[in-house]
C-alpha cells in the first residue's frame, strides 16, 4: 500500500516522469507500476489450492476412521495425531503431522454435515436485574500451616451485575454446598429468582431426559427455603457454555488473587482474604461496560427477593459409633469424644467447617471440633481422655492427644514445669495424677485463670493441684464483671511468694522416757 501511494506521489509530483523510471527509482516491475497508477488499492494476494499428493490414497482411509469414531466412546476417538501415528505405523505413509492435521479438521466438518449435525453456535442473552444467578466449584491449592492443600472454591455470581460472592472449603460435599448457598445469599442480602447449576450430585440425584432432573430432598428443601428456582445444564462441556459467567469468573478469580499460591495459618484465614477479595471487586469494570460491578449491584440489590427470617440448617445428620479408643469416623477422619461414650452410638451433625457430637437421646452438645481438611487423620482433645489417664497416668507421656494439645498450645509450658516438679517431689504416677487435676480445671475455668493459678503455684515452690484450684478461682473472681466477682476485687489478697519452710524437727525417740523410767525404778529401790 505505501508503495503503490509513492508511485502516485512522484507522477503527481512529476507528470512526465515515465514508467520506466518509475519502475528502475523503486526496483519493481513495469507491471507492478501500470497497476498502482491504474489503483491506489494493491490486488488481493492469490493463494494457490495446493495440493496434497501423498495424502492422497489414504483420505478415504482417514474417512472410515473417523466414521467409525461415531460409535466409539468419546475419550477413545481418535485425534489427528493418533491419525497420524496409524498412518505412518499401519500404512507406511511419509505425510507430514500438519498435513494430517489439517484434512482431519475438513473431514470432520463434512461428516458432521452428513450427519445433520449443525456447527456449535452461541446465542447471546440478556439477564435482566435479579433474575439469575450462576453456582460453580473450583479448584485450587493453597498453603495452610505449611501444608499444600487441594481446596474448592464455592463461586455464586449474579449474571445481571456480575457481582461473585467465593467461599474456600477443604471438600466439595453437600454440607460445603449448601453453607456456600447460605453464606452468599447472606453477604448479598438477598436472592436470585432462578440459580443455573450443572448436575452437581448435592444438588441432583439422577439426569433424567431433557431438562428434567432427580432433584436431592435436600437440595429441593433449600429452592424451598429460599423462594428461587433452578435451572440445570445440559451434562457434558455443553453444558459449560450455559453458565458461562460462572466458569469464567472461577478462572479469573483464580488468576487474578490466588496467584502466587496463598499462604496462610488457617483456614478461616484465608476466607477471610477472599472475602476482602470480593468487596475489592466491586470497582471492577466487566470489559464491554460502562459501569462497575458495585454500580450494577447497587441498582439490582432492591430487585432480589427477601431473604427468610432464619437461614437455613446446611448440616448433615449422622450416626456414628465411638470405638475403644473414643473415636468416631466420620467422612474418613477421626474424632474423640469423652471416653465414657466409648462404644456407644451418637448423633453427629455435621458442618462445613465443623462438627457437632451429641450425647445419646439427648441435644447436650458433648463435643465440637474443626472439620479435618485431610483423610485417615485424628483430631483428639486431650479432655477427653481425664477419667482414663487418672486411672493409666503412665499413658499421658505418650498420648497423642498431648501431642496435639502442645502442638495447638493449649497445653502450654506452665502446664509442662507444673508437670516437672510434680513428678520430681511425688514421683512419676502421682506427679501426672496432679497435673490431671489441673487439667480437669479447664472444664469449669477459663485457660488464662488456671494458667494464673499454675504461676502462682510456682512462685510458691508449690505443685498441689489445690494450691492451683484456689488461685485459679481467686484470679476468675478478680477478674469477673458480676457484683460478686467485683466485691472480692476490692478485697485485700496476699499471695503465698516463698516456699513454706520444711519441717526441722528431730524424729521423736524414747531416750527422754528411758531416762524417766531408769529414775523412778532407782528411787523405788532405795525406798
């Protein structure tokens, strides 16, 4: 084009300058210089139909394969590359790999047209205010006290405002499913009136023809809960393209915060970044916009439906039977419950993020502890095991319940120098008996009481689990906020600073009375 504008320039410039000149100042042909006069426009460039004679005698060959493929599994079909390999190996072609490559694309088009089967094509929709949301997982690892872990993002987007709401569960399971529900329904303030999913099994049970679906009694309780509509997608990849949105917003989500991979203490942690994450999102401008996410949300927010008074109960109830050991399995992890429940079958109600265990026929919650992000592991409270390890003082030192309480710190190094003195003034079972004692404090008073009375203790040179009960119990009066609690405050408290002096006496002999009575029979003799 510039070249063919230089041409014209120098005869406007120049009128009687010749063809010939023109063609020897720009090296080109004559031709080429009788075309740009002729045009400012350079012809099309022509492409000639190459073809492909060594593929050739196998194009038919080629055909029947892909023919075949019609009835064979969808991940056992060929590609062009297998194409390719059969070729060369079953044939002896010498074809190259990307002329192979290009003929299968044609092949394929025209079997499909003989087939009726029309090209894929997207139908571009419009999602007015309220209307519709979207729901998807999506994985992602992150670091949780320096541990790689596979997480799942739980992702709800409005499609009209494209404002997400995405919550990080350790498991992809109903109970994860629903709270995501809960939680963004919550942190919207309202609801949708139709969520798109694809065929989750929390949600649905078995595809049935079309668009119908086997719903979960679950899932059909939480659509009734909330007052929304859902729809299902056509199973498969074809699917995908009906929620669009949502499978776009996992992978930008994913880009766009979780990379570097994050690195946090906890879970909780890490939500609570997430979170951030979506507020921030709101000045986000959606590309072919005008207006941010948070404008759009701000003018679709009245529109949603009113959220019920109570949120719905996303746990799941089970029953589980505690072993020998004081353990429910529960979804491949283990849980301790109180060593008097050993054998017994309990009711557990089970969270997202935690679990509830329930004495038998009772609602007395008897203990709760954080969902395990990872299988054939054991969360034991040390609690738990008291009443056994009063009676076996010898099993403490290697229970593994004392190891997760020093490794969470709530068995911390007052209770170990406590431990020390007591085994070295009372001996090893007697010692670990007393520390039980302190131990069984934690039930009826706050950690940082009894850690209270466990100094006091040792500044008195002290290790009597009675001497830690009292300070304990004195420190929780102190620092109590009821009338009681602040009477004894203003009281005056003296504290035991010095070790009670040991006993000096001599042990008691019978020399004074040998004396007494070596006396009285001498007197009695000179009588």
């Amino acid at each position: 084009m510039e070249l063919y504008e230089r041409i014209r320039r120098d005869r406007r410039v120049e009128p009687d300058v010749s063809i010939r000149e023109l063609s020897r100042r720009y090296r080109v042909h004559r031709r080429d210089v009788r075309a740009a006069l002729a045009s400012p426009i350079p012809p099309a460039r022509k492409t000639p139909e190459r073809a492909a004679p060594a593929l050739g005698p196998y194009e038919e060959i080629i055909r029947g394969w892909l023919r075949e493929d019609l009835d064979a599994p969808v991940k056992q079909r060929h590609t062009a590359r297998r194409v390719w390999q059969r070729l060369i190996a079953e044939q002896g072609a010498d074809v190259g790999e990307s002329t192979v490559r290009a003929f299968v694309a044609r092949a394929r088009a025209e079997i499909a047209l003989e087939q009726g089967r029309a090209p894929e094509v997207t139908v571009p929709q419009q999602h007015p205010p309220a209307a519709e949301a979207e729901v998807d997982f999506g994985e992602f690892d992150a670091m949780i006290a320096g541990v790689v872990v596979r997480l799942w993002l739980f992702i709800l987007r409005l499609s009209h405002s494209g404002r997400a709401f995405a919550y990080a569960y350790g498991h992809q399971a109903q109970e994860a499913f629903f709270d995501g529900h809960v939680r963004a329904f919550a942190w919207l303030g309202g609801v949708p009136g139709r969520v798109r999913y694809d065929n989750l099994k929390p949600a649905v049970t078995r595809v049935l023809r079309g668009r119908d679906r086997a719903e979960n009694e679950r899932f059909t309780a939480l659509r009734s809960h909330y007052g929304f509509d859902a729809f299902f997608c056509a199973p498969g990849a074809e699917g995908a393209h009906e929620k669009g949105g949502v499978e776009g917003e996992v992978g930008r989500f994913r880009r766009a915060h979780l990379v570097p991979v994050p690195d946090v203490a906890c879970l909780d942690e890490l939500n609570a970044v997430i979170t951030a994450w979506c507020v921030a999102d709101d000045g986000r401008v959606i590309s072919g916009r005008r207006e941010t996410v948070g404008t759009a949300f701000a003018r679709e927010h009245p529109l949603l439906g009113q959220l019920p008074e109570e949120s719905f109960d996303a746990a799941a109830l089970l029953s589980c039977v505690a072993d020998t050991k004081a353990r429910i399995c529960v979804r491949q992890a283990w849980y301790s419950v109180p060593a008097s429940l050993a054998r017994r079958r309990l009711t557990v109600k089970l969270h997202a993020e935690h679990l509830e265990v329930f004495a038998p026929g009772s609602d007395t919650i008897v203990a709760v502890h954080p969902r395990s992000l990872h299988k054939h592991t054991q969360t034991l409270e040390l609690d738990h095991y008291l009443e056994i390890l009063a009676r076996k003082p010898g099993a403490l030192p290697g229970a593994t319940a004392l190891a997760q309480a020093r490794t969470s710190g709530r068995f911390t190094g007052l209770h170990d120098e406590f431990w020390t003195r007591a085994r070295r003034d009372r001996g090893d079972a007697a010692g670990t008996r007393a520390l039980i004692d302190v131990l069984w404090l934690h039930r009826r008073l706050p950690a940082v009481a009894v850690a209270a009375g466990l100094r006091a203790a040792l500044r008195a040179g002290s290790c009597d689990p009675t001497v830690v009960a009292i300070e304990a119990r004195r420190w929780a009066d102190g620092h109590g906020d009821d009338p009681q609690s602040q009477q004894r405050r203003r009281s005056t408290v003296v504290e035991l600073r010095t070790a009670l002096p040991g006993a000096t006496r001599p042990a008691p002999t019978l020399d004074d009375y040998d004396q007494l009575l070596a006396t009285t029979n001498s007197g009695e003799v000179a009588s």
